[in-house]
C-alpha cells in the first residue's frame, strides 16, 4: 500500500436507513496492530457467529479487521466465497473441491426462483449475468472480470465460469444435432486446457500461472444458447522460452512433451531418453498441468488433425533443440564464432526439427546482415550476439505458433455474426506479480492490473458516488484510493515511463540502461509515484502500484521493447518444409515490421493499444467483479496467513466496496427504461395508465413516483422507501431488494395475464372444438342417410333383376316341363321297326314285368327310375345311351320294395312314364334341373327346398 495515504476513519451519511447508516468505517491502511474500539471489540466477541455473515454488508462496523476476521471463520469452515457487495470474494483453498462445482449444483443455482437467496458462489454471479442477458436490462451485454494476485485462483475461476454455461446454455439434445455439440459446447471447454499447455507455466508462485491475458466471449443467440465463442489474448510472455527466472519452469508443453511422449514419438523428435535441455529447467518437479494425453485429446476434439500435431511437435521439439546450441568466441574476430561437438549435433538436429538446412541455420545465428546504402554486409556476431540471435529465433517461432494456435480456436468455436445477438465475456489476465527481478514483462502485467482497479475504480467507487450527487441523492463521499496518478506515471502524456522507453527504443543505436534512468529521473522527477534507491548499483526505477512497490530493473528494457527480429531468422524460416513453419512466417510484411517500421511498432505501443480496446468494450457491458484473494503465499490447502490477505483486501478496496454497496444503491436505471419495464404495474392497477414516451423529465419523475407508490402501498413505510428506492432526477436507483419486489410484481401481473390469455385460448379452442365436432355430426348424419337411401334404392333394383329373372326362370323351367309331357298321340301303339337281335341283345335291358303300374309324384326322371322295384325298359340305341348318360350321373339306391306304389296318373297333370310301357320310350330331360337337386334325397323324409321346387312346383 501507498504510504502516501493518510490514516483516516470518517463517518459516511447514505441516503438509505439500513444497516450501514451510520456506520463507522476506519480506513483501508489500519492494520492489524492497531487497536481496536469497542464496537469493533463486541463485535468480535462472538466467534462463533462470524461464519454467518455471508455479505459483509451486514458486519457492523466495516474496519478491515471485522472483514478479515469474517473471512477467516469462513474460511476455517471450507466456505470459499463471500460477498462484499457488488463484489464476489474467493479464497482459494489450494485443493480440490469436487462437490462445489459438480453439474447438479449448477443446475440448482440456475433452476433457483431467487439465486441471491442461496449461499455465495461463482456460480451465482454466473446466474445473474445470464438472466441479466435474459432479461435484456441495458447494457445487455455482460463482462465477468476476474482480478487477483498471481495463484489467487483467476484461471480456476474462469475455467469454472465457462463450465458452467457451457452447461446451463447449452442446447437441448432434442433440438440439436451432435455435430454442434462437438463444435460448441465440447470445443469452447476444450479451448483452455490447449490454451493453458501453450501459454501457462509454473512459478514461484503459482504452479499454473497464466502467461497471457485472454478475454473470452461466449456468444448467446435471441435463445440465450451459446452458439459459439471468441478469444482474445494479451501479450504473450515470450522470453520465458529462452529464459527462466530461478526455480520456475518454461510453458507446461515442453514438460508434457518430455513426460508423456511414447518411444516412437521420442524417436521421432530426436530425444534420448535421460536427454536434459538448457530450456527446461525443474523437469522433475510433478505437478497436476503435465498432461500431455489431455492437451493431445483437446487437440483432437477442436479438429487438430494428426499430420498438424505432427508438425506442431516438431517445432516444439526443434526449440528445444535449439536451446542446447551454446557459442564460444572465435580467436580471430574477423571470423564467426566457433560451436563444440555437441552444440553442432543439437544444431543438426534443430534444423532437421524446423526443416531448414542446417548450413543456412548456422550462418544465421553466427552472422548478421546489414545494409550500407544498397549493398548488403556481412559481419561476424559476438558470443553474446549469437545467443541473442539464437534466443530470438525460439522466441519468435514460439510467439507465431501461439498466434497460429489462438487464430484456429477461434476458427474453431466462433460463430458467425448472423447467429448471435449478445455475449458474456469472462477476463482472466495475470495477476500483480512482483520478484526479486521484475522488467518489461512484470512492467505491462502490473499495468494491466493497474487499468482494471481504474475500471473498478471509475466504474464503481467513483462514478457511482458522483451520480448519486449529480442526481440529487443526499451523500456523503466515501474516500478510496485512487490509481489515477499511477496510470499518468505509466501512460500519460506528454511524458510518461511507456513514451520515454518507446522513445529510447526508436533510437537507431545501442541501448544504454544508465541513460534510460538519467532521462526517467529527470523528467517524472515530481511524480511521487516513483522513487530511485540512490545506493542501488543497478539502474532501476520503484513504482507505487495500487498494491504496492515493486522495482523495475531497467537493463535489457529498451531490447525487450524493440522486440528485434533479424529479417535473415525470418527468410530463413520461410523457407522451411514444415508446413505449418512455413504458413506462419509466409507474410513477412503483415507479421513482421522491418528495421524502419521497428520505430511505430514495439511491445509497450502494441500491449497499450491492446489494453485500450479491451478497456472500452469493458465500458460498453455489465461488469462483475470477483476478487481472488490468496490466503497464503505458499499454496498450503486450508492456511490462511491473516497480513496477506489484509494486504490484499486493502490493495483492491474491499472494505470501502463494501461501505459504499450497503449505504448506496447498485442498480440505477432510466425513467424511459424503468417505465417500459414495470409501467405494466400501474396499468394493471386502480392508478391508470401511463406513457413512458413522453420526452418531458418532469411528467416521466411523475409517473415513476406513482408507479413506486403503487408497487410500495402494501410493503414499506416512508422511512423504509427511502432505504429501498431513490427518485433522481433522471434516473431511478434502486437496491437489489426493491429490485426483486419489483421484478415479483411484473412477473405476478406477466402471470395473471398469461393465465388469462391461456383462459380465453382454451375456452376458443373447445367452443371451436365442440362447433366441430356438431358439424362433423351433421355431416356424418347425412352421409349416414345418403348412403342408406344409396343402400335401399340399390337393394330395390337387385331385388327387380332377381324377380324378373325368377320369372323369366319359372316360366322356362314350365314350358320345358311342358315339353315333357307326353302328347295322346304318344298312347297310341305305334309300329316300331323289328330290330336286329344282336341290337336289340346289346342295346335294350329286359326286365321283369311289374304286377302293378309305380306311382311317380312329379319327380325328375333320374328319380322316377331309382324309385322303381322293377321296370321293364326298352330304349333304342340313341334312347339307350341317353337313359346310360341319365343313370351314370345319378346314384341310384338298391334298396327294393320300401316305396308305397299309388297310381297317380292324370291325377298330378304329370307322367313322365307309364306302368307298362309299349314300344320305345322317347325320354326328354334338361341339364339345369338336375344340377341343382339332390342326386341322395332321404327316402323316409320329406323333400324341401329348391328339391322341393324342381319336383313339385316346377312340374
């Protein structure tokens, strides 16, 4: 902390009567040691009551010790998240917590009806940007910023924060096809383990630190579904592939490579297996990041096929290489310097990694090229000039790899414009960093963090407290540190520490670290937010950041700045056979600048810039602060170190977060806006109507203040109005309480005219239903009549055709009858031929004489002779085989003497024989008749049916 601040403590007057009216805060730089009063003292007392305070909005009173020591009892209970206020505070509890984060406790936060009702979580942040997306309250769009030191937990943060809409956003499975599953949900998760091998390593401080800073959009469309997602990333540590500060490591690749290779890949990338490499010190140290199989499955699954991996392998592998190559000086200066044995193997093989010859490498890193006029020079490099040349050859490859790498993620999971509308953006950027050797690397991280408290600060601390005064609200400012003077230190104009070094950085000579110092300490001399130790040897400058001091060394600075890229590294690299080298270092012009470009273009100029625009999309969203707070420095699970964290609370302003969240009011919304969302209150009450689009500032406060008082007639007095809602002057400003009486009040009256709605639907839809169904019953009565009359008229017409063809039959069936009567000519004894013996032998059957003539009752003659006992027949030939066809086609019974023999002659107008024939018997019978009788009728039963009909009515 700034030892600039005076000690303070001042009593601040809010409008709102709560809990913190009134409240004595003592100011952020009281420490531990100081003495505590009684207020402070019965607070304390009961121990046992200070987990309970799950928004240190409720601690009376706020002092940095009373929130230290409510965070202290949380923490000893393994409850990591507090809130303190606007703001989310997370302790890092340095082990895993498999139950906090599983998928049913983000399910429980997002199905939740109130989830600021539940305990504090990560999650609930989540929820509240989302349903903020939902509900589409200006600004929609949403920013999560996540701030901390180094190890605090930022990357474990936002890891979490992506988890959990990629789950609660996700696409229904009913409704999506596997294909976008892989794409978007899969992929964006994927995303930061690839993101995290390449581009974290492990540190004094943090076994995972981040070594970029990465702002990742998650793009929702009208749905709130994530359809897709961005990354942005912001100055990449290079120089940690060449150089190791002590006791860390180079990025988590490199160890991942060493670990997890197989045998047949080890081979491949020329590694022995007990190899060492200059570059990567600390290989035996374990830690949970070196997973070479899950960077490689993250690979896979963003669609890194197996020939690219290959080659992305090679190079790394290549860099590695590289490292071990060392230089010795020449005895003859005119001459380049000289490689031993080994150096010349590892050269070897580098170039075969990087696919370039080797002959060409070698010249490269031992001679440089420069320009005299339009000719160019070949001149020898130093020892120290070779390692340079050679380091930046690694740090070069290494910086476009990533760059490459980020470029296919984001063609990966991005989504076109088209299909989404809004975005939730979560921001994890290094944490303030401060060593025993900080340069230009610790100099941009610091700044980084400096440009977010600013945002925190301009946004929340400041801003906030100024509109309450422009908008006619009774305050009483709550002091804060303020970082400004620190960002005109660093980045003002027209001199500041970033334009003297650009400055040195743009001379054409030899950067001189003393000179650099010489012009800092004249010409920001009276800012007293940098000092120089005057005993110090070393040139070097001492910031005052917002969380404290930290010494810039300034040798090496300038060359970091310039970030110089020797253009025969760059041909060289161009004409490599790696496919992938050769893509990314094609387009020389665009990636990188030449010597005269080298003065627009360097580190500091291109981070500032890139900082800048992050810093106005942040102003264009909803922020939400979570403040990763690092319980102790060494990383112990469940140790909390009570002058770190007091340390940190001050540095971000939590106590004075929290005095102004309990007596101020967080959300603040236009007249115009607040009308068009809960104007729905006042029409659906006795109150009337009201216009939300009149332009005049005094009927609009008019309409606001009777639409407050008809949605506060029932649950507050005046005086508890006052605490809950404020009327400015163009604004309303409310607190999150009076914001849910609010939104429960919409949400009943959306309800009961939903409910109204459905009503009127459903009773349409059965009176529709019961017409139709009355129509389709008259409908299906006519047809019904239609097709009987169909029916009958039908029935009338066969019956017609059946009776006349009867009658025609009937009438046919007597006139054959007819024909087979015998005439009376037939009585008269005719003279029949005598016939020949042999004929009369073969063609007649001589019976025996009956006694008496056989009765015959009408039947057809085939019957009329089975009935017979014995009949004497004589048939001609032709009459014969006539009588043997009729015969042959009966069955005749053999039974004799069962019939009852009456004389029926002329008495029944039919005989078709006679009882004693005389002469040839001339017999005329009709196919139909016989088909249809019964050739078997019982002899004892009477005969009916159409029998009956043929036999008895026909004849």
């Amino acid at each position: 902390m700034s030892s600039s601040t005076d000690r303070r403590c001042n009593v601040a007057v809010g409008p709102r009567n709560g809990a913190a009216e009134g409240v004595k805060v003592c100011s952020p730089d009281q420490g531990l040691d100081d003495s505590l009063d009684g207020n402070v003292q019965s607070f304390l007392i009961d121990e046992e009551q200070l987990h309970t305070f799950d928004d240190l909005t409720k601690v009376n009173p706020v002092t940095p010790t009373t929130v230290l020591k409510c965070l202290q009892a949380r923490y000893s209970l393994k409850v990591f998240y507090t809130h303190a206020g606007c703001t989310l505070v997370a302790l890092n509890p340095f082990q895993p917590i498999p139950d906090l984060y599983s998928v049913d406790v983000m399910r429980e936060y997002h199905y939740a009806t109130q989830p600021q009702e539940f305990k504090p979580h990560i999650f609930n942040v989540a929820e509240e940007a989302y349903r903020n997306v939902q509900g589409q309250l200006e600004p929609v769009n949403q920013s999560l910023v996540v701030s901390g030191e180094s190890g605090a937990g930022k990357t474990w943060t936002s890891r979490c924060l992506m988890k959990y809409y990629a789950t609660v956003a996700a696409a229904p499975p009913a409704v999506r096809s596997q294909d976008t599953v892989e794409r978007i949900e899969r992929r964006v998760l994927d995303s930061n383990p690839l993101m995290e091998a390449f581009g974290n390593a492990c540190t004094l401080r943090n076994n995972n630190s981040s070594r970029f800073g990465k702002y990742i959009q998650l793009q929702l469309d009208r749905g709130q579904l994530l359809v897709g997602a961005s990354v942005q990333t912001y100055l990449l540590e290079k120089t940690r592939v060449a150089s190791q500060p002590a006791n860390e490591r180079n990025f988590h690749i490199f160890y991942q490579m060493m670990k997890g290779a197989t045998d047949e890949q080890r081979k491949e990338w020329n590694m022995a297996p007990n190899q060492r490499f200059v570059w990567l010190p600390n290989c035996e140290k374990q830690i949970e990041e070196d997973s070479f199989h899950e960077t490689v499955e993250a690979m896979v699954h963003l669609g890194i096929k197996a020939e690219r991996q290959r080659q992305i392998f090679r190079i790394l592998a290549g860099i590695l290489q590289l490292g071990n190559v060392s230089f010795c000086s020449s005895t003859n200066e005119s001459q380049p310097c000289d490689l031993d044995e080994l150096s010349e193997v590892y050269l070897q093989r580098a170039a075969e990694l990087l696919a370039v010859p080797a002959e060409e490498l070698q010249m490269c890193l031992r001679v440089r090229m420069l320009k005299a006029g339009k000719q160019n020079v070949l001149k020898p490099c130093s020892q120290a000039e070779c390692g340079v040349r050679r380091d930046c050859l690694a740090k070069v490859i290494y910086g476009r790899l990533f760059e490459w790498l980020v470029t296919f993620i984001n063609s990966c999971i991005c989504a076109d414009k088209s299909k989404w509308s809004n975005f939730i953006g979560v921001l994890d950027v290094y944490g303030f960093e401060c060593f025993h050797i900080n340069n230009l690397e610790q100099l941009c991280i610091n700044y980084a963090n400096e440009k977010l408290q600013q945002h925190f600060v301009s946004h929340y601390l400041r801003a906030q407290q100024e509109e309450y005064v422009s908008e006619g609200l009774e305050w009483s400012f709550v002091k804060y540190q303020d970082n400004q003077s620190c960002l005109d230190l660093l980045e003002g104009s027209p001199v500041s520490v970033f334009s003297l070094l650009n400055e040195e950085s743009r001379l054409n000579r030899i950067s001189d670290s003393k000179t650099l110092k010489v012009r800092l300490e004249k010409e920001l001399s009276g800012n007293r937010n940098i000092s120089w130790d005057k005993f110090s040897q070393v040139p070097h400058f001492t910031v005052t950041h917002y969380a404290g001091k930290v010494s810039y060394q300034i040798e090496g600075m300038v060359e970091k700045n310039k970030d110089p890229v020797p253009p025969e590294l760059v041909g060289l690299l161009q004409q490599s056979d790696n496919p992938l080298l050769h893509e990314i270092f094609v387009d020389q012009e665009s990636g990188i600048p030449n010597t005269k470009g080298l003065s627009k273009v360097t580190v500091v100029s291109k981070f500032k810039n890139s900082l800048e625009n992050l810093m106005k999309l942040l102003l264009t969203t909803a922020p939400h602060y979570t403040r990763c707070i690092k319980p102790n420095a060494d990383c112990r699970p469940l140790s909390f170190k009570e002058k770190e964290v007091i340390l940190q609370l001050e540095a971000c302003g939590i106590v004075e977060t929290i005095h102004i969240s309990a007596a101020g009011f967080p959300i603040r919304i236009p007249f115009k806006s607040f009308l068009l969302r809960y104007g729905i209150i006042t029409r659906c009450s006795s109150a009337g109507r009201i216009d939300p689009d009149v332009d005049s500032t005094s009927i609009l406060q008019q309409e606001v203040e009777k639409l407050l008082g008809v949605a506060l007639q029932h649950h507050a007095s005046g005086a508890d109005r006052r605490s809950l809602v404020h009327c400015g002057r163009t604004k309303v400003f409310l607190t999150q309480p009076m914001l849910d009486l609010l939104e429960d009040q919409r949400m009943n009256i959306l309800s009961r005219c939903a409910f109204t709605i459905q009503s009127c639907w459903l009773r349409y839809r059965r009176r529709r239903r019961l017409a139709r169904r009355h129509s389709a019953t008259l409908i299906q009565a006519a047809v019904r009549s239609w097709l009987v009359r169909k029916r009958i008229k039908r029935w009338n017409r066969s019956a017609s055709v059946i009776q006349n063809t009867w009658k025609k039959w009937r009438t046919l069936l007597k006139s054959l009858a007819e024909a087979e009567l015998d005439d009376p000519t037939d009585l008269v004894e005719e003279d029949t031929p005598e016939l020949n013996p042999a004929v009369r032998e073969r063609g007649s059957v001589q019976l025996p004489s009956v006694p008496e003539p056989v009765p015959v009752c009408g039947w057809p003659l085939g019957l009329a002779l089975a009935s017979a006992p014995s009949i004497t027949v004589s048939l001609t030939a032709t009459g014969f085989q006539k009588m043997v066809s009729v015969m042959t086609s009966l069955n005749l019974p053999s039974r004799r003497g069962e019939y009852k023999v009456k004389t029926n002659q002329y008495k029944q107008g039919l005989a078709s024989i006679r009882a004693q024939p005389k002469g040839s018997v001339k017999l005329h019978y009709q196919r139909s008749p016989l088909l249809y009788a019964d050739m078997q009728p019982d002899l004892k039963s009477d005969v009916t049916g159409f029998n009956e009909i043929l036999l008895e009515k026909t004849l």
